[in-house]
C-alpha cells in the first residue's frame, strides 16, 4: 500500500552541487567512503559534480555506495556546449539529480525539459531523482499544494509506470535550501503525501507504492533523526552538510530510524 511505513528502503543522497573537483573528491571520498559503506539498510548516493565523477567512481565502484550527476541533458549526443550526455554518465553513475530548484530558478530549467530529461534518464538506465519544492511567497500565499500538483504533474508525466520503483521525488521547499531552516517534520509529512497521491492518481497505487520521495533542505546531524524517525520521509537529500562528515551521521540516522520500525 502506498505510504505503508517502513516498505521502502530509504535513500540518502548528497548533493555537492559547485564543490570539490577531482583532487577534493577523491581525498573526501577516501575519508568517508569506510565509515558509510559500513551503513546498512539504506541506498547510500554521493552527488559529485560532473567533472568529479570519473574520480568518485574510482573510489566507489568496488563499494556499495552509489554515484549520481547533479543534472544532465536529455539528447544523447551532438551540439549542445557543455552540456552532459544520459550515455556519458550511464556506467558511472545509477542516479541523477534533474529540476533541482537552483536549475530552475538560475538556469530556467522548466517542468517541460524536467519531463524530458526524467524519460530520457529511464531511457537511459538512470534512476532519476526530481526535484520540486515551492517558494516561501507561495507557502506564505496558501499555494503550497498548488505550485507542487502543477511541479508533479509537469515534471513527471508519462513515465514507464512498471518502472516506478526507480523513480526518486525529493521535495525541497526552496526557503529551507540553504537557509538553516528545515522545514518541520510535520510540514514535510503533509507536502510529501499531498506528492504520493498525486503520484497515486496518475499511476494508481500498485505502481507508486515503490516511489520514494526524500526531503531536502537545511537537513543536519542534529535533526536527520527525527525527519527520518516517522512514516512518508523515505531518505533525505543532502547539500551543504554532504561536504562533511555529517552525511555519515545523517545516513546512520536514517538507517536506525528503519531499523526502529
Ligand atoms: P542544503 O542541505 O544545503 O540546504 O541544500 C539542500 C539541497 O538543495 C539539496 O539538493
């Protein structure tokens, strides 16, 4: 049944966004990798940028952490300057972050090309992690459930309903992005279930019990355990505390929280 406490394994990811190249991965990587592949339970995904892959990669490829792109284009190949291919990242990495709030907002990225890039990364093989999250104007105006339907539906149109279980929804409002303001547990809940229905009534239930939808922004050591301790937040995606250490205390938190249930 969708929502069903504890039927989905949770998924921590960070989110390095523009931090660390190459040399800086690696030497972060070599210091956490032991602590988080000792980490059980939970879909564990490092989010270098694309330049660091290949060096993460190294790392990680004989671990059982995962890799994932912040972003990628939905053409497979040609003229597109700077921009990264489903075929490149395919063999290095099982995720990708797509419609993260800062694409949209500072790169005009739209629910259309969201879209377009969701079906591409599961034509791709890729597991796609689609973000959407309203703005404070929009909480502050009652808009909330109204700007997330108009995100869901745009962004994750037709995609291959038997194949759902791929799909990652990381809810991120964007006035906890980077503010020190996490949303409440509760207020994450309550959007995160408005998002599972909305998944529900475009694909029906039997399809979207394996969805996971994580919550993002201003997620910390200090309050990962109790964002992770209830039912509905399956994983969390992680910015500024993924550069530190912290993202092992976070992972554990959610891996304990599974445990607990
Ligand atoms: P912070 O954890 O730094 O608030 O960033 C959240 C985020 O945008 C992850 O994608």
């Amino acid at each position: 049944m969708s929502g069903m406490v504890g039927a989905r394994r949770p998924i921590v990811a960070g989110n390095w966004k523009m931090n660390y190249g190459p040399t800086e991965a690696h030497d972060f990587l070599a210091r956490i990798l032991p602590d988080l592949e000792a980490i059980a339970g939970v879909d564990r995904v490092v989010c270098p940028p694309s330049i660091s892959i290949a060096a993460a990669h190294a790392l990680t490829s004989a671990s059982g952490v995962m890799l994932g792109a912040q972003n990628m284009y939905d053409a497979e190949k040609g003229a597109f300057t700077g921009e990264i291919s489903p075929l490149m990242l395919r063999g290095l990495c099982d995720y990708v972050i797509l419609g993260h709030s800062e694409r949209r907002a500072l790169f005009g990225e739209t629910d259309e090309l969201v879209n377009r890039k969701a079906l591409s990364a599961f034509a791709h093989g890729l597991r796609p992690i689609v973000c959407v999250g309203e703005r404070l104007e929009d909480r502050d105006a009652n808009l909330t459930e109204r700007v997330i339907t108009a995100q869901v539906r745009g962004s994750l149109a037709n995609l291959p309903a038997d194949r759902l279980n791929e799909l990652v929804v990381a809810y991120e409002p964007i006035w906890a992005i980077g503010t020190g303001r996490a949303a409440t547990t509760q207020d994450a809940r309550d959007v995160i279930a408005i998002i599972r229905a909305l998944l529900d009534e475009l694909y029906g239930e039997a399809a979207t019990a394996g969805v996971r939808v994580q919550y993002g922004g201003s997620v910390t050591a200090a309050n990962a355990a109790e964002l992770a301790a209830g039912p509905l937040i399956d994983g969390a995606l992680v910015g500024g505390a993924s550069l530190t250490a912290d993202f092992v205390t976070i992972t554990r938190a959610f891996a304990e929280a599974k445990q607990a249930r």
